[in-house]
C-alpha cells in the first residue's frame, strides 16, 4: 500500500514540476469549450441525444467488460457513424450556434465600451416608446401586427422583399401601417437603429412549423421563423385576441403589458442603461411566470 502511494505522490509531483503557463492555457481553452458545448446541448434537442449517447457509451463499457464479442462490435460500428449521423440530425441546431459565435464581437466584452452603449441607450429609448404605445393601441383595437427589431444580424433579404421606408418610428405611423386595408399592412415592419426601415416585409417559416401550436396564426409562426435564422426580437399583436408576445431565438413569451414590454425591449437593446435604473427583474419575473 505505502509503495503505492510513494509512486502516486511521485507521478503528481512529477506533474506539477513540468505544469506551464501553456498547460493551464490548454486546460482552461478545453473547460470553456466544454462549458459551450453542455449550454447549447441544454438549449437544444440535442439533450436528449446527449443521454442516449452516454447510454450507449455505458453499454459499450459494460460489453467490453464481460467481452460480449457481437455487443462491442456493434457498438464500435454505431459510434464510428455517430458523428456524421449528429452533423446530419442536427444542421439547423448547429447552423444556429455558429452564427451565434459569428455574430459575437470583441466590443460586446470589451469593458472600454460604454461609449457605444450611451449612445445606443439614446438612440433606442426613444424609438422604445413609440413602439409600445403604438402596440398597447394596437392590442386594445385588436389590430394584427409585426414589428422586427433587427439587432447584430442583419435582415437585408427581408428588407428587399417589403418596402422601403427609412423613416422616423413614430406611434402615428406604425398605427396607420397596420390598419386593415392599407397598402402595407400585410407584412412585418423591420426597424433598424432605431429607425423604420422598411415595411410589408415576409418573413422566413419556421424550420418545424409542424410542432408549433395550432393556436398560432401566420404572423406568430413568421415571428418564431425570424428569430430561429437571426437574433431579432420580433412584437406580434394578435388579432383574435389582442395578445402581445416577443420572440427571440425560437422562443416565445407573452401576455406582455405596455410597461413590461418596454423594460425587455429596452433591458435587450440598451441593457447598461436600463441597468443603472434597477427595477428590471421584478417585471421581467412576472412576464415570464405567465
């Protein structure tokens, strides 16, 4: 037993005498990796793969073990396709998750930022409200409606397909936009930079349109197929029911108020500002509980 540990001690301290700044570099490049990894599998259907995959990986384990000759060799075959098989199952999940990296930039961790963020703040706080209050009257009236902030990712296929306004957001507009029977109120509203950019814009469907609720019209379905190709937070007003939702990276949250669609608008487009006023979480809180 001592002369086991004497060679424990031994291969740690032999470890530890050779460890560089390139080894911790290497291990700290490897956990981060795997932290993204476990995070997009989490937010994705690929979690259940995950489990069956280390269910075949115990198999495997076990099979090796009692040396179950036709088990190991049809498990070694099943993991030598796994990878293609995962590639082909999951482009979409995959195709989101890179654009997602691409889209990241050096700016966004950068701590000498604030500038663009006050400028940001100025430029949305406005446009914000102009947003909500034309959406409150909307839902009141219960007059559909689809306004697509674009945010990193930008929409200029959408963009061509609408028409193109480059104007002031204004309350007055976006209500006379959306009212039945005019020219350009079948579409969605794109804004950009907190300006209105273009209107009567279509939207791409859904990749799974098939398991979306049925509840769900073509304007909802439009807004879940934005957000799945870009990082846009899309407004939809629902004519049945005058319902307000939002959604952002193939997800959907409603039943929003005119305060509280203000704060997650403005907590996603201005969020350091909004930070230094506080009172967020509560509202958002709420939003998410219904």
């Amino acid at each position: 037993m001592g002369s086991k540990l004497e060679v424990l001690f031994e291969q740690i301290y032999s470890v530890l005498t050779t460890f560089g700044i390139f080894d911790l570099i290497d291990i700290l490049l490897v956990a981060y990796l795997t932290y993204v990894l476990i995070k997009f599998i989490r937010e994705t259907r690929a979690g259940q793969l995950a489990k069956g995959l280390l269910l075949l990986a115990l198999c495997y384990f076990v099979a090796s073990m009692f040396q179950l000759q036709t088990m190991s060799f049809l498990l070694e075959n099943v993991f030598q396709i796994g990878i293609l098989a995962i590639i082909v199952l999951f482009t979409p999940e995959i195709r989101r998750a890179l654009e997602k990296a691409g889209r990241t930039k050096v700016a966004d961790l950068s701590v000498f930022s604030a500038d663009g963020h006050e400028r940001d703040a100025a430029v949305w706080e406005g446009a914000v409200r102009q947003i909500t209050e034309a959406v409150e009257s909307l839902s009141r009236t219960k007059t559909g409606a689809l306004i697509v902030i674009e945010r990193k990712t930008k929409l200029g296929e959408q963009v061509d397909t609408g028409v193109e306004l480059n104007a002031v957001v204004s309350v007055e507009l976006l209500l006379n936009i959306f009212f039945v029977n005019t020219p350009l109120h079948d579409g969605a509203v794109i804004i950009r930079d907190g300006k209105l950019l273009a209107a009567a814009c279509f939207l791409p469907k859904p990749q799974k349109e098939e398991f979306i609720a049925t509840q769900f019209g073509s304007r909802h379905r439009a807004a879940i197929g934005i957000s799945e190709v870009s990082d846009a937070l899309t407004i939809v007003v629902s004519e049945e029911t005058g319902t307000i939702s939002v959604t952002e990276d193939g997800q959907m949250i409603r039943n929003f108020t005119q305060e509280s669609l203000s704060t997650y608008l403005l907590d996603k487009l201005t969020p350091t500002k909004l930070a230094e006023e506080g009172g967020r979480k509560n509202i958002l809180r709420r939003v998410m509980k219904k």
